[in-house]
C-alpha cells in the first residue's frame, strides 16, 4: 500500500539520495588520491583530490543530516529511542577507529575512507528505500550507521591529510631561522 504523497517525506528522500552520490563521489575521490599519493609522481594531484573528497563527505553529512531531521521532526518517538543518527555508539566507533588504525600510511587511509564512504552511500540508498516503504524505524537505523560511516570516513581523510602534510614536510628544505 502507497502512503499518500508527503512534501516532507519527499524532502528526506531526495536528501538519501544526494547524500548517497556525495559519499559515492568523495569515495571516488579518495581512491584517486590515495592511487596518486601511492605512485609517488602527483602529489599535489592527491591533495587536490583529496580536498575535494573532504569537501562531498562534508556535503553527504550535510543531506544525511537533513534526511535525520525529518525523523526527529516526524517520528520522534521512534528518533529518540536509542537508534537516532547520531548515538553514542557512533561515537564509540569512531573513537575505536581511530585508536587501531590510525598508524596506517597516507594510501591506507585513502583506501580506509572511500570503504566507509561506499558503506555511507549503500546505507543512505536503504535509509531510502525503507522510508518510502513506510519502515521507518529501518530507516532510522540505517540513517543512523550511515552517520556512523561518515564520521569514520572523515577521521581517515584527516588522517591522510596530516601524513600527505609530514611526508611534504619531509621534502622540503631545511629552514634556517635567523638569530634573535
């Protein structure tokens, strides 16, 4: 059975699916990097496909955000029982991410955030299909770990970034400050 057209429902929708391409887009850039960075020839190619990673992972929290928002809004009772995007458990995966893999090297991180970008998408793409099915408490859930993987995504991009930055400053030459 068809539930009845709904402006806002319709809002939540097309924010899964523009958080969906956001995430499958700053995964393809990630990939990008993470090959230039491996090969040793374009740094500055990676960084600037990097930047450009950060900026759609920042764009698919965004759209997920709004997506969380029309359940808070319209489901309150179902956001607010422990399965709400943003859980503490979400915030307990990334912290332990963070502690096992952050002496990873520059092309691992990249790797590490375009898979959590992928799972990002996949899960917006379910929140979708679920929210217009009427199964709303599946697609609180799904938007909620796809939260989850977003904020993974984003620690292994800054990750990358910091270790891209020391392996710059590893290249440069050694300055020599004046005396005071």
């Amino acid at each position: 059975m068809k539930h009845q057209p709904n402006p806002a429902r319709s809002a939540a929708l097309d924010a899964h699916a523009a958080a969906s391409l956001y995430h499958q887009q700053a995964a393809a850039h990630h990939h990008e990097a993470g090959r230039h960075f491996q090969s040793g020839k374009d740094f500055a190619h990676a960084a600037h496909q990097a930047s450009l990673a950060h900026g759609h992972a920042l764009l698919g929290i965004d759209m997920g955000s709004h997506a969380a928002d029309y359940y808070r809004r319209n489901h309150d009772d179902l956001a607010t029982a422990g399965s709400g995007p943003i859980t503490r458990a979400s915030v307990e995966a990334v912290e332990a991410a963070g502690t096992l893999e952050a002496g990873l090297g520059v092309s691992a991180h990249h790797a590490r955030a375009a898979i959590h970008h992928e799972r990002a998408a996949r899960l917006h793409l379910q929140a979708m299909e679920s929210c217009d099915a009427s199964d709303i408490a599946l697609a609180i859930s799904d938007t909620g770990s796809a939260c989850t993987e977003a904020q993974c995504a984003l620690f292994h991009g800054d990750e990358a970034a910091k270790r891209h930055a020391g392996e710059d400053a590893r290249r440069l030459p050694a300055i020599e400050h004046p005396a005071a």
